[in-house]
C-alpha cells in the first residue's frame, strides 16, 4: 500500500505530459514483458495437454491480456491527472472501447478457429458446429456492441425496446424456423441420431440419415427415397434409433410347426439354420424360444443378431426361405389357417328348386334323374 501511495506521489509530482508517458510507456513495457514471458510460459505447458483448442485459446487469451495491459497505462493516465474534462472522457471511453474491441475480435477469431478445428473432431457433430458458432458470433458481437454504447453514454433503452418489439415480429413470423433451429439444438445435445444411424420414425418410416441441418432431417428409406422431416416434429416425436448404443441388431423369425412334430428336433434345426447363414453373428449366440401352443400350430421364433440394422430385413429372408426348404425335406409340416363351409339345403329359398325343376322339364330331361 505504501509502495503505492509513493508512486503515486512520484507521479503526482512530475509534470502532467511526462507522467502521462511514464504511465502509457510502464504500460506497454509490462505488456511486452507478459507477452515474452506468456509465450514461455505457453510454450512448456500446452504441449502436455491433448488436443489442440487449448493453444488457441490461451494464445487468444494472452493475446488480449498483454493489449488490455498496454491501453491500460493510457486509462491510469486520465485517471492521475486533472485532464481537461472533455479530453478525459474521450480518453477514458476512448480506451475502454479499444480494450472492448480487442476483446470482442479475439474472442470471435477464438470461436472461429475452434469451430474449424470442431469440424474434424470425431465426437462432435459436424453439422452443429456452424450453428454452435453463429450463436457465439452473435452473443460477442452483441455483448460488444451494447457496451460501446454504454461507454459512450448511448441511452440504449430505446434500442432495447425497439429490439424487444423487433424480435416480437421476427418471432411471429419465423416461428416454424426458430422451432426448427431450437428442435436441432436439442436433437443434437440429447444425442438422439447422427448422420448414418438407422432409425425409425412414428409414422412408421425407417431408413439411414442422410443429412442434419438446421431446420431439417433428410432420411434415405429402404426404398432408396429421401425423406426431409421438419426438426421441430422430430423433436417432439418417439424416434427408435436402431444404431445405438450398439450398430448389433436381434432379428426374430417366428416359425410354426403342426401339433405332433418333435420341438427338439425342430429347434436343432433352426440353430443349426441360423450358424450357417453367414449374415448371423456367433455372439451372441441364437436361440430358438418355444412362444405358445396356437389355434393350429406350435409357434417358435429363432432369435439372432445381425451386424448391421441395415441387414435385418435380408438376413430374415435368408432364414425364412432356408427354413421352408428345410422343413419340407425333413417333412415337418407348416400348418395354415383353413377354412370349411357348409350350406344346409334347408336353410336355401324352396322358389330356387322349384326354378331348376321346372327348367329341367323344359329341357327335355327327367326331374328325377
């Protein structure tokens, strides 16, 4: 405190032009010596740390650091010495602004560059990052922004009520867009799907995402067709992601056999059924579950995994038509619904016979033949 107090009282008693250059030249040299020093000091410690946002930060950071430093002997300046009023407060606002500036550039340059870097990161999705960026840009840019005009004495209420009524309007009239826009965010900080999951909507679409973007899903169907679904109906949607936590998928193939066949021989057969096909995986291993005695069969379903949820609907059909084949050499019957009809010859109209005999006369035939 008093090292203090006799600096200033040092400064005090120079003339006002030399203090004030002691003051902005004891500035720059401390914003020199930090820079040297920080860049030492960045030098030993970001090699230990993994990954590359860490360089660009700190060397960001620093580099603001030792800028706000330099300015900060002009800002010391107005403040020791009695500076004509107009002057001091065009230097003080003046030097709060550079030092905002700065900060605001950096801090964008900052967000630029980790979002370049973000795009090739493998657990970040690609497609949020220019979303992810654009909101930072647009919180720095404005946070800068409004403290320039609070510096220099800028009434910003009118601004803030003109922005309220603004963002109203824009609301009102891009409400599906912003929908869409907040609907990505949480898609993707809930982590429900990314790009190349297989997945399955409500209305009974299943296919590959194709493409995540900022108001919609493109899913590419089985049938080869693009789907583009709106975010926010997706968001609000019950959606199976068939790729996760694990891209293994169980197929069942129910099977069913007529009352009388032997279910252990049966299940010997689909076990070995399912080790044969090459698209089945050995682990799991399948298993064959007796379900229920049905109205006219014993119904199995053979269970198995395949490696690729795209593989399921082929794999089913690989096993299907093995098992048909099988079946039929072995002479297991595959029982089906069947139907029997019967007309009671009481319940048809007396007129209908009386018709066919009469018919039967005039043809020249004998009614009771």
């Amino acid at each position: 405190m008093q090292l203090g107090s006799g600096v200033v009282d040092l400064l005090s008693g120079l003339p006002a032009w030399q203090g004030f250059v002691v003051l902005v030249g004891s500035g720059v040299a401390l914003a020199l010596a930090i820079r040297v020093l920080g860049d030492r000091l960045l030098r030993r410690v970001t090699p230990h740390i993994e990954g590359d946002v860490d360089d660009i930060v700190f060397r960001g950071i620093h580099t603001a650091v030792y800028v706000t430093v330099g300015l900060g002997g002009a800002y010391a300046g107005a403040q020791i010495y009695d500076v004509r009023p107009a002057v001091a407060v065009s230097l003080e606002a003046g030097t709060l602004s550079l030092v905002v500036i700065v900060w605001m550039v950096i801090l964008l340059r900052i967000g630029r560059q980790a979002s370049a870097l973000a795009t090739d990161s493998a657990y970040i999705d690609r497609q949020m990052v220019p979303i992810l960026q654009n909101v930072w840009s647009a919180l720095i840019s404005g946070g800068g922004v409004l403290l320039l005009l609070v510096l220099w004495d800028i009434d910003v209420t009118p601004l803030l009520a003109s922005a309220g009524i603004m963002g109203i309007i824009v609301g009102l009239a891009a409400r599906d867009t912003l929908a869409n826009f907040f609907g990505s965010l949480s898609l993707y900080l809930d982590g429900t799907y990314a790009v190349g999951d297989f997945v399955v909507l409500e209305t009974g679409e299943r296919g590959r995402v194709e493409d995540i973007s900022v108001r919609s899903t493109v899913i590419r169907t089985r049938d080869d067709i693009l789907v583009t679904v709106p975010n926010s109906k997706l968001n609000n949607a019950a959606i199976i992601n068939e790729s996760t936590p694990r891209r293994k998928r169980r197929i069942r193939v129910p099977v069913g056999v007529a009352y009388g066949t032997d279910i252990d021989h049966v299940e010997e057969i689909l076990l070995e059924l399912a080790e044969a096909e090459d698209l089945v995986q050995d682990r799991p291993n399948p298993r064959v579950r007796f379900r229920e005695f049905g109205d006219s069969a014993l119904n199995f379903e053979l269970l198995c995994w395949v490696s690729n949820p795209a593989l399921t609907a082929r794999a089913t059909h690989e096993l299907n038509s093995a098992i048909y084949k099988r079946f039929r050499a072995e002479d297991i019957e595959i029982p089906f619904p069947q139907r029997s009809i019967s007309i009671s010859i009481e319940e048809i109209p007396g007129d209908l016979f009386d018709q066919a005999a009469t018919k039967g006369t005039d043809d020249g035939s004998v009614a009771g033949e």
